[in-house]
C-alpha cells in the first residue's frame, strides 16, 4: 500500500492517503451530489473529520449554493 501525507485544503490539518479500495475515505458514503460539490471546491482529498463534516450536513451545504 502507498500511503502518502496530505494536508487538508479545507482545515490544513495533516492525513494519510492509501490512494486504494483500503482507505478510509471509501468508508464513508457520501450522495453523487455531495461529490460533485467538493470536487467543484477542491482540487484535493479532504481530511476524514472535513469529509464526515461535509456528510453530516450535506443538507444545509447543498441547499445553500
């Protein structure tokens, strides 16, 4: 596995990446909607607790654009 040090381009807080199937981020379901949001906003992966953040309100996010 390839595991590679991001910072968040939402919070700069420091993660890991496993850029596969294994990483922490495929546990997380997040709505094609959703997606289509944070890929427009950034250019990078976002922090698990950014992306759990983004999910747990996704209603408010998306509703306000």
């Amino acid at each position: 596995m390839f595991e590679k040090i991001k910072i968040c381009p939402n919070c700069g807080k420091k993660f890991s990446c496993l850029h596969s199937c294994d990483c922490w981020c495929t546990k997380i379901s997040i709505s094609k909607e959703l997606s289509e949001y944070l890929r427009s906003r950034f250019t990078d992966c976002i922090c698990e607790d950014c992306l759990k953040y983004f999910e747990q309100n996704e209603k408010n996010i998306l509703s306000d654009r």
